[in-house]
C-alpha cells in the first residue's frame, strides 16, 4: 500500500493537453468526492433536453409544412371561388340580357327589364289607376283612447270581396287606437290610421283603406260587443283506439280551407290514425287547434279554427295518399273525422248600435287598372303590371288617357328597349381582375422567395397547384367548346396573356366586338346555356360554363384542393401524436436518469466517506513514524 502511494507520487507531470484533461477531470472527481457537489437534477434535464430537441425540431418542422399547406390551399380555394363568382355572372345566357329603356311618358308609367325581356318598341296607354277602398265614418272622437264600447271587447266582421273575416278587438283597447292597431295586427290585407280634422271638439276620425283592386272591395265593417268564438269541427264517427288506422296503413292527405287560402297537410303511411292526424294538424302551422276528444272505445277529433274565419269559409276535407293542388281528382275519404259542426257562429250576438257610425263613409272605391299596351286591352288589379310586356314591369303612375264604357282611348306613349352592351364588358373586365388575382397567388404560394404575409411560398413544388394553374391557363389560350361566327377563343374578343401568364384585355377590341357580333360573344361564352348543372359533364358549355365546371371540381368537397388540405389536416394530427408521444418517452427517460443519477451520488458519498477514514489512518501512521 505505502509502494502504491509512493508509486503515484512520483507520476512524471504531464504535457499541458493532459494536465488540462487531467484537471477536468479531477474536477469532476472533486465534485464527486462531495457527494452532493453535482447538481444531478440538472445534468439529467440537460441529457433529457439533447436527446429530446432534435426529434421534436423535426416534428415541429413537419407541423409546420404542414400548417402551410392548409394555410396555402384555403387561400388557393378563395381565389379560385372568386375566379368561379367572376364566371358565373358570365355562363348563362341571362346574364348577357341586360336592356336600357327610353320612355316617352315617364310621367304616367315607369319600366323595368329582366333578362326574359327582349329588344323592341311598345306602345302604352293608361286610361285608369286602380285603387284601394277607403272608407271613414260620421263619428269623430275628441281623444285616441275614447272609450266606445265600455272598456269592454269587441268584435269587427269585416268583409272584404266575398270573403268575411272577424278581428277581436280586446277588452280595453276598445278605443280608435286600440281598434286601429287591432285591426293593422290581423294581417288581412286592411290598413288603419286615424287622422285630425282640426275640429275644436271632435277632431279624430278611423280610415280604414284596402288593396286596389274591384275585387278586393271593403263591402261592409260590422262592430260587435264580445269577441268572436272559433268554428270548431268535430268527427261524427267514433274510434275504439287513438291510435287505430283509418286508412289502412296508407298515406293521406288533408285540405284545410281557411278563408280564402288553401292548405295541404300530409299525413305519412302509417300516421293515419287519430293521434297523428292532430298532430300533423297542430303542427302545420294554420293556427289550428286539433284535439284527441272523447273516452275509451269512443274517440273522436275536434279542431278549432281561426276565430276570424267565418262559417263555411273553414272546411276539411280529407284524400287518401299525397295531394297537391295541382292533382287532378284525388280520391275522396271521410272516415267522419270532420263532418259535424260543433260551434257554426263565428261572432257575438250583440251589435254595437248603429249610431256609432264608425265606417259607412267611402272615401274612396276599389277599381281595377285599365290600359292597353300594344293596343291590347288590359285589366289590372294592381298598378304594378307585369304580363303586359314579356321581361317588363310595368308601374302606372297616371292615366295618359281616359276610360269608359269599357274602353281606354287616349294619345299612347311608348318605351324602347335596346340591349345594354356595357354590364357586359364589366362582367368581362371582372373576370380577367379575378383570373389574374388567382395566377399571382398561385404564383405566390409557390415561389421560394416570396414575401406574401402568411401565405407565401407554403406550397413550394406543390404539384397538384403546378396542375391546376396549367389547367386553368389553357382554357384562356384553347379554343371554346361552342365557338360561334368568328369568334373561337378569348383572343377574339380582346383577352389575351402575356409573358408573366397574366390576362391583359383590349377594350378597343372588345368594345368592337359586343357592338358588331353580340350573339357570338355569347355563344363563344356560354354555349347558349342557361342555369346549366356544375355535375353536368357531357354538355358544351362554352368557355365560362366549361372552365366553371372544371374550376368546381377543384374546389368541390371532393375535389384536389379540398382533399390536399385535409391529407394535410390528418397528417397534421398525427404529428401531434408523435410530438404527444415523444414527450412521454423523454419523461420517462427523466426519471430513469434521475434515479441513476442518485444511485451514483450515494456511491460517491460513501466513497468519499471511505477517503477520509484512508487519509485519517494514513496520517496517523505517519505521525508515528515522524516522532
């Protein structure tokens, strides 16, 4: 042992190379030799951290590859749905039919085109306006909220043509505002104002006005005390369960007539029982009240009606299967679900005294509109006329002439139409603006060097953008599908690209064109097509229709854009996953080194305990033999 010491005291120095290493390590065997002298935690989060940022660097970077991708094709889909808007407005026959109007008599009527109009002269005569009943009573009020009936309810019946309808007027508001506000609340084509008169005691007066038109005449406004009670219907013919068919599993149908309107409820296969049917009816909206009524072994319906339709005007009838109006002698069934009327008076029995005279002063009658277009005699409801001109409306504004004994006679006045060239060329002029904001983000997404905001360079050698930007740019220099007269492609009509792929447009030659071969221009565009389907891929659709079709493939749910970005979204997840995973493992590994490490820190502990006992018995020997 004393050899061994001796042995090691006497080690040559070293060179500097080793007496550095040497030093490192004695360094660390210093700190060792501490026992506690190295932060362990820390060593092992160090070795935890190199093993762990290379791999998760390269997730990361696949994220963010990724990320671009989706970022990339979103902003790829917007422009090309844009690019599709601007085709669009540009593939249908319609969209080219656009007219300008001079009017000779602006003063008596107005017009308007839709595409459906086409190029000519009309001749226009106004001999009558139609107009609406209006009608106001002898009796004035002295304030808005005078009492008329008491403060009690009131009823109005109100007939209007052939049809009588009752408005409830509560109880409380049975003043002029309250009747007024009553009656603009019951939706049934009337309109209720009060007006001043200026008079010193009585000055407030009800109007009552209508729709125009003879037939919508107010014939009579009838004021009631009480409110009006609902028709109700209810089968004559009883049924042991709610729940038993009637029409043997199959399907039905019900007509509900309400006044004036019609209404069809479908009854599904399988419904056709009483439970159902009131709950189809329930549900259908027609403020009906349907109910399962009577006991066991004896049900029956009853529905309710509209407390302001009036007597016969509620019906239903009952079909067996599907029915529409437009169904030609459907098959009739009753099932007596609805022939027996419970309660038939639809209004109190009290009058309000006739001496109120609230309404029996017309103002103004109900006429139809009387003119002659073309020096065709028409007759209008309304003074919005639009069947008199194919694509035209029509607004009268005044008579220009007179009518009488059936005849409108007068000095005609007349509207031109003339095709309007110029929505076109902005529509055209749209569509190159969207095509080369399309071809420069296109441009963008792929260029390495781009400094796009967000965008750029996310879809450096993509291919599937390399293959829709050619596909896109050889639909502009090919010829169209449907090409017509002289015209073949873009290049005809002014549209061409230059050197960088973008499209520049010749107004000059375009302008020329639209003037001179108008119908080529749209047929070279559109194929003469009208509202053509997106999945219709066999019909020539003409340029705008056929590059549509092919851009709404692209775009489309199942299309290469969308299904890129969501290949990317998926590998997206995944590298979450291994980011997730990866994470666990050098957790896992944190702890092992932990352990390890204070495995070893309790060795060299106890070695360092050693060293001292060693080095204490050494000294004493040494004592010994120094005295």
């Amino acid at each position: 042992m004393a050899t061994s010491i001796s042995s090691t005291t006497a080690t040559p120095p070293a060179t500097s190379s080793t007496a550095s290493t040497n030093a490192s390590k004695s360094n660390v065997t210093n700190k060792l030799g501490a026992g506690s002298g190295i932060d362990t935690s820390s060593l092992a989060g160090s070795l935890v951290d190199a093993e762990r940022a290379p791999r998760a660097a390269a997730i990361n970077r696949n994220i963010a590859k990724n990320d671009g991708i989706v970022s990339g094709m979103a902003a790829v889909k917007y422009v090309l749905s844009n690019l599709n808007t601007a085709l669009a407005d540009i593939k249908d026959v319609s969209d080219f039919k656009s007219f300008s109007i001079s009017n000779s008599y602006t003063d008596y009527f107005t017009a308007t085109a839709t595409s459906s109009a086409d190029d000519g002269t009309h001749s226009i005569l106004v001999g009558q306006l139609a107009t609406e009943s209006r009608i106001t009573g002898t009796n004035a009020f002295s304030a808005t909220d005078t009492s008329v009936n008491s403060g009690a309810a009131m009823t109005l019946q109100v007939t209007i043509g052939t049809v009588t309808t009752n408005i409830n007027v509560a109880a409380g508001s049975d003043t002029p505002e309250g009747i007024v506000s009553a009656i603009n609340d019951a939706d049934v084509g009337l309109s209720a104002y009060i007006v001043n008169t200026g008079d010193a005691t009585t000055p407030y007066k009800m109007v009552v006005s209508g729709t125009t038109g003879s037939d919508n005449a107010i014939s009579s406004i009838a004021s009631y005390s009480g409110t009006a009670t609902p028709i109700t219907l209810k089968g004559g013919t009883t049924y042991a369960l709610g729940s038993t068919s009637l029409n043997s599993g199959t399907a039905m149908t019900l007509k509900v007539t309400n006044g004036t309107q019609e209404h069809y409820v479908s009854i599904d296969a399988g419904s056709d029982n009483l439970t159902d049917i009131a709950t189809a009816l329930n549900g259908a909206n027609l403020g009906l009240t349907a109910t399962l009524a009577g006991s066991s072994g004896a049900y029956y319906l009853t529905v309710q009606g509209d407390a302001d339709v009036v007597g016969s005007d509620f019906a239903i009838a009952t079909y067996t299967g599907t029915v529409t109006s437009d169904t030609s002698s459907p098959t009739t069934v009753s099932y007596g679900l609805f022939n027996s009327t419970s309660v038939s008076i639809s209004k109190p029995s009290t009058a309000i005294s006739s001496g109120n005279n609230y309404w029996g002063t017309t103002v103004q009658s109900a006429q139809d509109a009387y003119l002659t277009v073309d020096g065709i005699s028409i007759t209008s409801s309304s003074n919005t006329v639009t069947d008199a001109v194919p694509g035209v409306t029509l607004s009268l504004i005044a008579a220009n002439g007179t009518y009488s004994s059936s005849t409108v006679s007068g000095t005609a006045g007349s509207i031109r139409l003339t095709t309007d060239t110029s929505l076109a060329k902005t529509k055209i002029t749209a569509f190159v603006t969207a095509y080369n904001d399309a071809m420069t983000l296109m441009d963008e997404v792929t260029n390495p060097k781009s400094t796009l905001d967000t965008y750029g360079a996310t879809l450096v050698g993509n291919s599937t953008i390399r293959t829709l930007r050619d596909t896109i740019r050889a639909f502009t220099v090919d010829d169209s599908s449907t090409t017509s007269g002289s015209l073949s492609a873009l290049r005809d009509i002014g549209i061409e690209i230059d050197t960088a792929g973008k499209l520049t447009l010749k107004e000059t030659t375009l302008d020329s064109v639209l003037a001179s071969s108008y119908s080529d221009v749209i047929t070279m565009l559109t194929g003469d097509q009208e509202a053509l389907s997106e999945y219709d891929t066999t019909t020539d659709a003409g340029f705008s229709g056929d590059l549509s079709r092919s851009i709404f493939k692209m775009i489309a749910s199942y299309g290469t854009v969308s299904v890129e970005s969501r290949n990317a979204s998926t590998r997206i997840i995944k590298y979450q996953d291994d980011l997730a995973a990866l994470e666990e493992r050098m957790k896992k590994l944190l702890e092992r080194y932990t352990q390890q490490f204070a495995t070893m820190d309790s060795i060299v502990g106890n070695t360092k305990s050693t060293q001292t006992g060693l080095t204490s018995s050494f000294d004493g020997l040494m004592a010994m033999y120094t005295k």
